[in-house]
C-alpha cells in the first residue's frame, strides 16, 4: 500500500470590499429593516463594520415609497421572576441584542403581488440593489401533530408533523419548513427556532439551522402531504 500526497498553492487575489445588505421581510409587513455591512476578503478574520452613512431606499412597483434611516435596534425581554405580597408577578427585564439597522416605518403594509426593491448607496462604494416580489404564502390545507409516534433515522422516538399543501401547477416552487416553540415563562413570549428533520417524504432533505428543504417535483399542482420530524 502507498499514498501520494501533492500541495497546490492557490492565489487568491484581493478585492476591493463591497456593500452588502440583509434584510427580511413578508407581506403585512409595516416596518423593514435592514443590516448594511462590507464585504470582507475569504481569509480576512476581522469583523465586518458596519456602514452607517449610506442612503438606503425602498421602492414599490418602481416607486420611492420611504427611506430607511440609521439607528440602533434593541430587543428585550422580561420574565417573571417571582411575585409580591399580594400575589402579582414581578418581572425583571434583560437586553438580548443591540444592533446597528436601518429601518422604516410604512404607511401601509407590504402587499402580495407587488414588487418590492431596496437600493443602498454609500461612499467609497459601488451602489447596490435587491429586487423581490411578495408571493402569496403557501396554501397549506391540513396539518396534524402526533407524539412520539415515528422513529427518525438513529431509530429515536420523534414527534412528527404531517403537513398537507396545494401546490401551484406549472411553477418551479421550493418549501422551507422551520418549528418554532413559544416559551411562556417571559413577556412578551419569544417563539424560539426548534430542530426539525426530514421524516419519510421523498426528496425532502435537511436545510440550514435545523430547516427542512422540499421541492416540488414529485407534486406539481397536486394537494400533497408530507411529514416532518422534532
């Protein structure tokens, strides 16, 4: 038996660093925000900073409906610690998170069908855009819970969630199915992302941060059920 072993030295050039904006949003939605950042080099270890000087606008169908302004977003959350002499809850309050964002408060909800688009411009930066159209959410006909009533692939008992949904015909369309656990101990109470993995549905496979992925392949334009795993 032998073993060869080659080193290849690959050079990686530098680029010059670009704007790079994150943000998530849904229809319904009255307030955006957005995280403006730098791009950073594939072997760099510092942090990305944070641009704050930059004009970020958001336009419907083509239209300027707002700009998002700089500022600092922080979440909190009380929970209930114990209670009084009279028998009511005493609550004590922690900062989670304190980030840089920029926001906007809307006149009106986003709305399903219309094209949104978020530009971004800074100094020293080429300007940058993101184009997004509001689909209609999925159409989801049924959904049941069971238990521990399945065994997942390391032969464990697992709750499982069976999920009915109406595809739409003749659209290449994708599904993300994430669990989310509301935890009633805290006000007001957090939904915090649980783990789910793919049960016995074909083609389904594992997404990020404990997602499951699912195309519709094997199921365009039909009502079709499919289970999930906690």
């Amino acid at each position: 038996m032998c073993a060869c072993e080659q080193v290849t030295e690959i050079d990686i050039p530098e680029e010059e660093s670009r704007l790079t904006l994150s943000s998530y949003y849904i229809s319904g939605d009255t307030k955006l925000k957005a995280h403006l950042t730098k791009s950073l080099h594939i072997l760099s270890t510092e942090q990305a900073d944070n641009i704050t000087d930059a004009t970020v606008q958001l336009y419907e169908d083509n239209a300027l409906i707002g700009q998002l302004e700089d500022g600092l977003d922080t979440i909190s959350w009380s929970w209930i610690s114990g209670t009084d002499t009279a028998g009511n809850p005493i609550y004590e309050t922690y900062i989670a998170d304190i980030s840089r964002v920029y926001s906007l408060e809307l006149d009106a909800p986003l709305q399903t069908g219309k094209t949104y688009k978020i530009t971004a411009e800074a100094p020293d930066f080429e300007p940058i855009m993101a184009t997004q159209e509001l689909l209609a959410p999925p159409n989801i006909t049924n959904v049941t819970y069971e238990s521990e009533s399945s065994l997942n692939a390391f032969g464990e008992t697992s709750d499982k969630f069976e999920i009915s949904i109406q595809d739409v015909a003749g659209e290449d369309n994708y599904y993300e199915i994430a669990l989310f656990r509301k935890d009633n101990s805290f006000t007001p109470s957090p939904w915090e992302r649980d783990y789910v993995e793919p049960g016995f549905t074909p083609d389904s496979e594992e997404g990020l941060q404990g997602t499951v992925l699912l195309k519709d392949d094997l199921f365009d334009g039909d009502n079709y059920t499919f289970n999930v795993l906690n």
